[in-house]
C-alpha cells in the first residue's frame, strides 16, 4: 500500500470526532462499510491508511478487506485529491463530440495525468464516467461547477477561472 | 395540481442538465420579481426533466385556461423578459418560444408513461404528486387487491425490465412471492452505469414519488417490508431529492407502519453507489448494498430465491417501477395496448451524440429508428451522413443506416446485435470512426471488469489490445478473426452479464462495419479520419489568410509560418491535437489520409 500521511492526519482530532459520530450513526446498520467510506471520505477528502485502519478497529472488518473495498470503486480515493479537481466526462455522448481531445488538453496544460495532483496542489484530473448531461456535451465539471459545450479552445480560459 | 384559479404557473426545468445550463438563476429572478412586485398571478415551480435538452434552461408557461407555452435558451434577464410580456401584458414573446413545429415534432410522437409528471409537476412537493392521482394505485393494491391480483395485474400487463435484459417483471415478482421466507427485500437499480443513458436520473429527478409507490406496491406483492434503493453518487441531486421525497412519504403515511391505516409495512433506504460499472448487475449490486466488493454470484440460485443477505429479492431499475402505478390504475389492457406484440408500453430513450435535438423521449415500443432519428431527434446536424445508432451502451451494438426502419423493440434489437439496455441512444456520424468506437467500449469495459472471472477479466483486455493494435496501424488480417473468435468465447463463458455482453460492441462493428476494419488493416486507412496514426494535417494553401492563429494554437510548434506566409505543417512532429482545425476561421486546415503509409503498403 502506498505511504500515507498519516502525522497529519492523526492531528487532526476534530476530524475523527466527526468520524466517530459517522461510526454512531450507522452502528446498527447492516452493510454499513460503504456508507461509512463514503461519509469518511467526505470528511477527511480522501482515505488515508489511518482512516481506513480506524474504520477496520471500529467495524471489525480485517484492513484487507477494507482496501479491497476502497481500491473497488472509482469514487474512493487512497491518494489527497486537488484543491480543484477536474472532472471530464468520457461517456458515450461526450466521447463522440470529442471529450478525448479535451480531456488531453487538460493534461497537457496541467502537466499531469489522470488520476494525479499537480505539485502546488492546485488541481487533480478525473476522467469520469456519464454525469448524466448529455444534452450539453461534451461536459465537464470542476468541483461542482458544470461547463457543457466546451470547446478546445475554452480550455485554458476555465482552467484561469480556477488559478 | 396546487395552481390557484386564474394564475400563471411557470415551471422550470430544475434536473440536472437544466442546472448546469444555468436554470437556478432563472428561477431565483422569477421567484424575487414575483415576490418584490407583489404578482399575484403568477408562481414560479421548481420542475424536472422536460426533455429538450439541447435548449436548457427551459421554462414552461401554463396559462390559466390550461395552455402550454415553452421558452427555451433562458437567462435569468430574458425569464423577467418573458413574465413582463408573458403574464403581465397577456402576449406571448415569440422570438423566445421553441418552434411550434419543432415542438410538434420532438412531442408529437412521444407517449410519456414513466416519465408522465417530469417537468410538470414539483418533484419535491408530495402534494403535487398526490393532485395527479398520486399514491392512489397503492392505496387500490393495499385495500381492494390481494398481493397475488397485483402480480396477476402486472404479469397482464406484459411488462418486462427496462434495464437492460427485458425480463417480465410480473413473473420475476411471482417468483419471489412463491419463495417462502421470513424476510424478502425489495431493491432498485438506480446506479444507471451506461454511458450516454440519463432516464433513470430524470424520474429521480423529476418525480420520485411515483418510484416510491411502485416499491411499495412490490413490496405489498412479493410479501416484503424493506426496500433499498441503490443509487449512484454521482447524482447528487436526484439522491436529494429522493431523500426528501421518502421523509415527506413517511410523514403522510405512505411508507413505514401502517401504511393507509392498514396493517402493511413497508420502509425504504437509499444505498449510494461508488463508481463500478458491474454493480448495475443484479448479484453484484446486492453484494455491494452488503458492503463488499460489488462482485457477482453464479446465478442460481436467482435473486428471487436467494438474493441480498440469502434472502428472497427482487430487483427492477426506476424505469420499470415508473411504470407499475399506471397499470394499476388504468389496467393491464391499457398498458399492453401500447407498443407491439411482445413489447408493451413505452421506452425512454437517452437521444445523444451527432443529433440536433439531443434530448429524452418516451416512445412506444415499436417506434422506428428512422422515426426517431428524423422527426423526434431532427436528424444529423451540419449536414453529415448518419453512420449508425449504438444502442445498451456498452452491453450493446452499433445499428447501421441500412437498419434505420427496425422497429425499437427487445426482440428486434437482440435480432441485429444490439440491445435495449438501459435505453441510451447515442447517433454517430461520418465522422465517427467504427473501430475507434468499438476501441472506445472496449477500454470502458476493461476497466469496469471486476476480475472474478477470467474470459471477462483477461479476455476482454486481449480484445482491447487487438483493437489498439488495428487503430494504430499495426493490424493483420489474422487479427480480425481472433478477435471475431474471442468475442464469441468471452460471449459464451462469462459468468455475468457484463462480460457475455461485452463483445457486442465488436461483434456489431465487424458485422455491420468490416469494411473499416478491413481499410485499416489492409490499406492503413481511417475512413473517418479519426485514428491518428493514419492521418496527416494540412494546410490548403489556397484557402490559408496566412493569420498566424494556427500558429499560436498550435502546442508542439509543429507549424512554420508567418503573417503573409503560407503556413505549413511538419506532420513528423504534429500530435493530431485539432487544435489548429478549431482555431481556423478559414477552414483552410483538414486531414488527410497519411500519404507515407500508403506507400509502405
């Protein structure tokens, strides 16, 4: 498993409180492994091994068991994600108004690949599947902001939205 | 309807294309000019999915007397626009309204069943559901039906899953009434998986009550009190508003205990999704609501024997649910009167991709591909060739030209190679590339392959490796028949449905489309001009303003040139990025087919 920045974490407390109230909330639920990743994830922004190794204590799910659940699903993440993150959609209707060339674009402008965090920080590329918004293809989001109908050369002008 | 005698009600488009197009403004304007001015005669709702989505944000105007009008393409300044002129002066404002033909067009064929209240009424006002006969169909089942007439209703009916295989649904859910055990679950498929299909989302969003009565009513059926829905969390809004929807159900007495003052229970929870393309496979979804890897089992022991936690389950997706409170409420000949033989009622298409009016449509079954292309979708735009239809996504096919007057229906669509899937439609043109398409399916599946089984696992990535090797030019004649070969072993061996259907993308391509494998294996050549490896840019020196803009778009400086100087592209060091064709005003860059290819061969 890859190392982890688990010093940082650790400090902050405040965090696993609100982890702890997670853990109260589905302690009589059955199945209660993905909703708990997905709450620990919202807090903590990603899930790091001290999460995962707190939610294996709390639960009394074997660690392994857990990172094979959490590297499973795309939404779950083991590294820190950007302060931004791209989000381009390669679903069918996308990829055949060009999202392909655009999802390159951003690579290339950013310097980093899918699935990577720029040095500063700053941004994370994803290449998602289908959000649903075909009617605007092709469409990427950047956090929660959507951007339909772009165009190659858009590009760099919705990047500088985000510097 | 809650709509006040003698008032203006003006919806707008709120699902999630319609937010992302820019429909919360437009409604925040309308509700503070409403508000600030004291217009009594008007009210601004919140609605779902109206289906144009091409022109989003849209709002519809529904005058007093009943009449409908859309305006389309909104901004907040044009809907104060619009109410000005609209409900103050009593004019309509025509430069704002959709084209009554086009309307006609895009409307006129539809049939709206599952999708009856999207973009009609509030989503998230109970009430507004119960004014359109809301919650009555479950209120018939609980007190004048017993749980077998129900099932007897919907086996009538004759309709089957609209998630993809189209098994009956009467039938599955007599299945697990005659499974007898303590405990029996109810679920949904709401993690709509396929690229390019968006209804499932759309009821979410624009009428989730109807799918909370239908859950209930299968429960009432297959003798159950606890439903899940599993939905993905890549839709946040519909996941809100489902939320909200099953709080408001509780409280009016809907859903939980004693449900209508009778002794039925019933309780629902929302299970979000995390991203895996298998989890819309019914054994792999339930182990994923169990907190495990969403892996799926041997079938059988079926679902409706032994399902979620071993349990008798049944399993339908929103669409099918959508449908179950109209059939009970207007009977089983209704329904099955609509559509063709051994498909009734109707089916929600995603249309997207090389289409001028990209948009959902419900059509009944039986509808034709031509019908829907030309008059409902208006045909391809800027005047290119239609190439083909890709149906079921990735479970399924590319439907050629020569195929556009096939009736839409399970049968017909299983018969040419394709499938109904979740009903994404997706038109691709000339400029679509048939390998690279298939190219493209097969890379989604390779990667949404969970690993458990290994024609799926192994095979699929072999497949996708054969592919590359075609789009990049390396390809041989022998590769074309393993890969025919292997698609029909991993078709065959699979253990679930992703990996037997896998190979439909392929199998449709090299069927329907040899000829392009055929170019670019034998002659290096890409019809569509789309696999990089084979193509060059160039410069029509007759055309070319020398502007430089190209220059400067360009990322690699693989164009040489300045003001007054033809520009000229070094294709050794060009990327194919398309950068230069997008900036171009003159239209004076194309592709070419690679000259030094030919050559070689």
């Amino acid at each position: 498993m890859a190392t982890c920045c688990c010093d940082t974490v650790r400090e902050s407390d405040e965090k696993y409180t609100e982890l702890k109230a997670v853990f109260e909330k589905y302690k009589d639920t059955k199945g209660s492994l993905i909703p708990v990743l997905h709450e620990a994830q919202e807090i903590f922004g990603y899930l790091p091994f001290e999460v995962q190794k707190t939610i294996s204590e709390e639960l009394k799910i074997s660690l392994s068991e857990i990172y094979g659940v959490a590297t499973f699903y795309s939404e779950f993440s083991l590294e820190p994600k950007g302060e931004n993150v791209v989000s381009v959609c390669l679903g069918t209707a996308c990829y055949v108004k060009g999202a392909g060339d655009i999802l390159d674009k951003f690579k290339e402008l950013l310097g980093i690949d899918v699935g990577e965090c720029t040095a500063d920080g700053k941004f994370s590329i994803a290449a998602c599947r289908c959000i649903g918004a075909c009617g605007l293809a092709p469409v990427l989001t950047i956090n929660e902001d959507v951007h339909g109908r772009v165009v190659l050369e858009d590009v760099p002008k919705i990047l500088k939205k985000y510097q | 309807m809650k709509t006040v005698e003698n008032k203006y009600r003006i919806n707008v488009g709120m699902a999630t294309c319609g937010i992302a197009a820019g429909a919360r403004p437009v409604l925040a304007a309308l509700e503070k000019k409403i508000s600030e001015s004291n217009i009594e005669n008007a009210e601004a709702v919140m609605t779902g999915c109206i289906g144009v989505c091409r022109l989003e944000p849209v709002i519809e105007i529904v005058n007093p007397d009943g009449t409908k009008f859309t305006y389309v393409n909104m901004s907040a300044e044009k809907a104060l626009e619009v109410l000005d002129e609209h409900v103050l002066n009593q004019k309509v404002l025509e430069k704002y309204t959709m084209d009554a033909a086009e309307s006609k067009s895009f409307f006129g064929k539809q049939v709206r069943i599952a999708m009856k209240n999207c973009g009609i009424i509030n989503p998230e006002d109970i009430e507004e559901y119960i004014a359109k006969d809301g919650y009555k169909a479950l209120e018939k089942a609980l007190k004048e039906m017993t749980p077998q007439e129900v099932i007897e209703t919907v086996k009538a009916s004759k309709l089957r899953g609209r998630g993809g295989a189209g098994f009956p649904t009467g039938l599955k859910w007599q299945f697990a009434r005659n499974s007898v055990n303590d405990q029996k679950y109810v679920c949904c498929n709401a993690d709509e998986g396929d690229p390019g299909a968006f209804m499932d989302r759309s009821v979410l969003e624009g009428d989730p009550h109807s799918l909370i009565e239908a859950m209930v009513i299968a429960g009432y059926a297959i003798g159950s009190d606890q439903g899940f829905v599993y939905i993905r969390a890549e839709y946040p809004t519909a996941v809100n508003r489902l939320d909200k929807s099953i709080k408001q159900a509780k409280e009016k007495g809907m859903l939980g205990k004693n449900i209508f003052g009778t002794d039925f229970n019933f309780d629902l929870e929302i299970r979000l999704g995390a991203g895996a393309f298998v989890c819309g496979e019914e054994t792999a979804l339930m182990t994923s609501i169990e907190g495990f890897r969403g892996e799926p089992r041997p079938r059988p022991p079926f679902p409706a024997v032994k399902g979620l936690w071993m349990k008798p389950t049944i399993l339908n997706n929103v669409e099918t649910f959508a449908n179950v409170p109209q059939i009970l409420l207007k009977g089983p000949e209704w329904f099955s009167g609509i559509g063709n033989e051994k498909s009734a009622g109707t089916k929600v298409f995603a249309v997207g991709g090389k289409i001028e009016n990209t948009g959902l449509v419900e059509i009944a079954m039986g509808t034709t591909l031509r019908e829907v292309v030309y008059e409902i979708g208006g045909g391809v735009p800027n005047g290119k060739a239609f190439k083909a239809a890709q149906t079921g996504g990735p479970s399924g096919g590319c439907i050629p030209a020569s195929l556009l007057d096939v009736p839409l229906d399970y049968d017909n669509l299983i018969n040419i190679g394709s499938m109904m899937g979740s009903g994404g439609l997706i038109v691709m043109d000339e400029d679509n590339c048939m390998v690279d398409i298939a190219r493209f399916f097969l890379e989604f599946t390779v990667e949404e392959s969970c690993g458990k089984c290994p024609p799926c696992r192994i095979g699929t990535k072999r497949m996708h490796e054969i592919l590359e090797k075609i789009a990049s030019g390396e390809g041989e004649m022998s590769d074309i028949d393993k890969l025919e070969e292997l698609a029909k072993g991993i078709q065959a061996s699979s253990l679930c449905g992703l990996g037997q259907t896998a190979p439909n993308p392929i199998l449709s391509t090299l069927r329907y489309f040899r000829h392009e494998y055929e170019a670019h294996v034998k002659e290096k050549r890409c019809e569509a001009k789309v696999c990089k490896a084979m193509i060059d840019f160039e410069v029509d020196a007759k055309t070319c303003k020398a502007c430089t803009l190209c220059l400067k778009a360009c990322p690699v400086g693989a164009i040489s040139g300045k003001v007054k100087e033809i520009h000229v592209i070094d294709n050794s060091k060009c990327i194919k990025c398309g950068a230069c064709i997008s900036r171009c005003k003159f239209g004076a860059i194309s592709k070419k087919d690679k000259i030094v290819a030919k050559e070689a061969i």
